[in-house]
C-alpha cells in the first residue's frame, strides 16, 4: 500500500460530510492521546525495568530536584530519566 500524503489524507477528509469529519477528528483524538498514554507506559515499564537491574538508583526528592537544577544549570542536552514511586499501583495511567 502506498503511503498517503497529508493533502491527500486532508482532501479525503474534507470529502465526508460534516458529522463524519467530526467523528473522524475524534476518533483521531482519542487514537493519539491512547498512543501517548502506550508510550508513556512503556517508559515507564522500561525505567522499572532499568531500576530493578540496578541501573538506576532510589533517590530522595531532594537529591532530585538538586541534579535537576544541576543538569537544567548545565544545558549539557544530557536527557534525564525521573522515575518517581508514587505507591502501588495495579494500572499505569
């Protein structure tokens, strides 16, 4: 199948009568915020992971938020991982 461009995908779109084009905004809504919601548990499965194998390490919220201030002070680029324990959960939201 060939991939479709954004005008092609808009021009379709726009072919739908009124109700369908709202229909179609909404379905593509909730598909995005549930894509966001997967990555964010995936992160957040991923971190668990890398905590249990001992690759990150339990800090306090102080510790936190002074590398926070250290690394936002530094403008190194470094990406920081912030897992943070808020109790038991059975569900990541």
């Amino acid at each position: 199948m060939d991939p479709v461009t954004l005008d092609q995908a808009i021009d379709a779109a726009m072919r739908l009568d009124p109700a369908a084009r709202e229909l179609l905004v909404e379905i593509l809504r909730n598909r995005q915020i549930d894509a966001e919601r997967q990555s964010i548990a995936d992160d957040a499965a991923d971190s668990v992971a890398a905590f249990r194998a001992g690759t990150l390490r339990a800090q306090t919220a102080s510790e936190v938020i002074r590398e926070l201030d250290r690394t936002i002070d530094s403008a190194s680029g470094e990406e920081v991982l912030l897992l943070l324990d808020m109790g038991t959960h059975d569900a990541v939201y």
